[in-house]
C-alpha cells in the first residue's frame, strides 16, 4: 500500500508540470485486454495521452472533469477495412471517379473523415483508393490538425494486375488513364516489388495486394485468382524490408490460402474461406478481416438500381455464404479483426455490424476486442491503442446502456474523444465549461 501511495504522489507531481489535465468519470469501463467490465473508473488525460485510471487517483485541484458516470466507456474503435479517402463514389459505379478531379474526391473525402469520428471509429487502416496518393494526404492533414478525422493508416494505392480487382477496369482500349488511376498496377514478382518500393517512399502505413478478382470491379470475378504465390509473396518480403505489413483482398478460397501462406497480415473478406483456409489462418496466425455488414448495402443499392448489373451477378449468393464460414472461423478460434469495407456503406456506419457478428457467432465482448485489442495488434500498434491503459492515446467513446447485453447500442456513440479532445459530447455532462472541444 505504502508503494501504491508513493507512486500516485509521483504521477501527481509529473501531472502538475504538464499543464491541464482533464479526467473522465466512468461508471462502467469495458477493459477488451482483458475481457472484464470495471466500475467507478476516473481516467486521468495529459495531453493527448492518458495518464492513470483506477478508482483512486491523486487529481490536480485544477483537473478538468468529465462525467460520464451513467455512461459505458470503451476504447476508441478501430476499422480495420474502409475506404474513407474515396469521395462519395466507392458504393456506386468506380467509373464515377472518372468524372471528378482527384482534388474534387479529395475534398468530399473530408466529411467522410468527419462523419466516421463521429460514429465512435477513431482509428482506420485505410485499404487503397482509386486515386492513389489520396488516402496519404487526407491522413495528413487530419495529423495536421486541419481537419477532423480518425487516425489513417493508409495503403496509396491497390497493388493489382492488369484489369485486375481494385483496378480501373471496363473503358474502351484506346482510352489512356492518368497515372494515379494505375499507379499500383504490376504483373511479376519484381513488378511487385517495385510498387511496394515506390509506395514505402511515399510514406504508406501498410501495403495492400489483390489474391483474386472482386465484386466491385468490372470485368473481374469474386471467383477468379489473380496475383500469383510468387507475386504474393514478393510483396510480403519486399514490405518486410521497410516494416510494413501486407494485407490481402482475397474471395475466392485457393486465392485465400496462397495469401496466408505468403505471410500476410489479415485476409480481408475471406468470403469462400474453406476449413483448409481455416485451418491455415489459425496456424499462421492470420487475421481475417470479414466485412459481413456490407451485403445489405450492396443488395439495397441493387434493388434502387444504383449498383451495375455485373456487380450484383458478382455479388450473386455470397452473402450468406461469408457470414456461415465468419460462423465457422469464430468456432475455430481464428484470429478476427472488425473491418467493415466502408465505402461501400454509407460514411459513420460502421457501428451496424456489431449486431452481425454477434449473430453470427461472437459474443457481444469478442465483437468489441476485434475492434479494439485484436485491430490494435492487427496495425501493429497495441502500444498505442486499444485499450484505455495509462501511456496509450486518449481514444474512447460512450454509450448509454450496456453493450455487452445489447451490442446495438454501439450504434449510437454518445461521446467520442480522439487523443484527448472531445469531438462529440451530446448526453455527456462536462464538469467545466472550457474542456477543449474539438473543432468539427
């Protein structure tokens, strides 16, 4: 106890040479490291990270409070999946882009950014844009402080093959595209690494490569493998060689398996996983990143006519069958990540697919560990985001009610904090005028 009480004398004398603090009451905090619910938490902010929580905190006379004593308090949540740098177009025709300059989608990509930090999502990796490089200067600029935003890892662009998945595809031959509309595009091995070169240079977060064909893409097919072993696993070597992680776009469940044992960092979709597929992510150690929300926004689209005839024969049965094989990798014991495929949904509705995978096998605390602990881990940044642990960032967000009973309430984010400043308080009572809020 003597110890105990030397070391908050301690943090209180480093706090009080940091300028303001602020602290937040909790009422119940969800701890995902550990799977538990604490209760009566105060969580003590210096600056942008936090500083202490527990029950008993030796706070400064002027500490700034925030109560959120009648609130469940959870870290920031993590998308590991979205598209936020792409305008308004991604759930319609790609051939949108074609329309508008790459400042125009650029600008509209602002208020995506806006309205996903208010939805509670306070960090994304960013999985490729069509216009390469957009995704970088977005993250920028909300690093920046210029605009508001989640925190961006960011891809630049989609490493793909000739006409392949993420690719321009569909025009006439003879029609010429700008560089940044096939930036990513490569077909062998050193063709690979080039492209992972050139992206490392242009400071991306993380590296993003195509094993088969998609639904969103003209031409392609959900079903089709695309880049080969060879080619994968050039990518993970050559993005090994400047620290980043490699995830894959993969349908179909040949293509899957090629990417997981290449060494890639999470399979995103994994919609025809098979249980060899399952079987190898559990031995790998692989994340699947299963965006299973996203079908109701792409039937929704077909059934007003907006999405093109060859998306939705694409899209044609899939849908359940990626939610039963999410069923059976959550039963094996995979690792799983909360991505979403934003974009494709409308901007700020990530939180829907809490319900989804809680119906379709998770419990209420696993759906919120895949997007706070395991998407940490999957960034390669559990040091600094997560959890609500002293030394990490002050990301958190509340609800009212109790999600571990009913998950919907991630839907409605209350409050939403974001390196300790507040962007969204409504129902939260600030216990003193002049905690910062931050510009919206």
């Amino acid at each position: 106890m003597k110890k105990t009480a030397v070391l908050l004398s301690l943090l209180f004398l480093c706090v009080s040479g940091f300028g303001q603090v602020t602290v937040v009451k909790a009422g119940r905090l969800i701890d995902p490291d550990s799977g538990t619910v604490l209760t009566e938490q105060k969580i003590m902010i210096v600056g942008d990270k936090i500083a202490a929580v527990g029950k008993e905190l030796h706070i400064p006379a002027d500490a700034k409070w925030i109560d959120l004593s009648d609130k469940t308090v959870l870290p920031g949540l993590i998308d590991c999946h979205t598209h936020v740098a792409d305008g308004y177009s991604l759930g319609d025709d790609p051939f949108n882009s074609l329309k508008k300059t790459a400042s125009a989608i650029a600008l509209e990509s602002v208020r995506n950014a806006r309205v996903t930090l208010l939805s509670g999502i306070t960090t994304v990796r960013d999985v490729g844009t069509y216009r390469a490089l957009n995704d970088i200067a977005l993250r920028d600029a909300i690093n920046r402080g210029d605009i508001a935003g989640p925190r961006m890892y960011v891809a630049g662009a989609y490493i793909t093959i000739t006409g392949g998945a993420g690719a321009m595809t569909g025009q006439a031959p003879d029609i010429q595209l700008p560089w940044d509309l096939h930036y990513g595009e490569a077909n062998s091995p050193w063709e690979v690494r080039q492209k992972v070169r050139l992206l490392a240079h242009n400071g991306v977060d993380h590296i993003k490569v195509l094993s088969t064909g998609a639904v969103l893409t003209h031409g392609s097919s959900p079903q089709s493998i695309e880049f080969t072993p060879e080619e994968l696993q050039a990518a993970v070597e050559e993005a090994r060689n400047f620290g980043l992680r490699v995830e894959a776009h993969a349908h179909n469940a040949q293509g899957i398996k090629n990417a997981i044992r290449a060494g890639v960092a999470s399979v995103e979709h994994a919609t025809l996983i098979d249980d060899e597929g399952i079987s190898l992510a559990k031995q790998y150690g692989t994340y699947l990143d299963m965006d299973i929300y996203d079908e109701e926004c792409i039937q929704a689209d077909g059934k007003k006519g907006n999405l093109p005839a060859d998306f939705l024969e694409h899209d044609r049965e899939m849908g359940e069958k990626h939610r039963q094989n999410f069923r059976k990798a959550v039963a094996a014991g995979v690792k799983m990540s909360f991505g979403t495929d934003l974009g494709v949904c409308a901007y700020g509705t990530s939180p829907k697919q809490f319900a989804f995978m809680v119906k379709y096998g998770m419990t209420p605390m696993q759906a919120i560990q895949a997007a706070t602990t395991n998407a940490a881990d999957l960034l390669g940044h559990s040091n600094e985001i997560g959890s609500i642990k002293a030394g990490k960032y002050a990301d958190m967000v509340a609800v009212s009610g109790d999600p571990l009973k009913d998950i919907s309430a991630l839907e409605n984010i209350e409050f939403v904090m974001k390196e300790g400043k507040v962007y969204k308080s409504a129902g939260a009572a600030a216990c003193a005028a002049d905690v910062r809020q931050a510009p919206i």
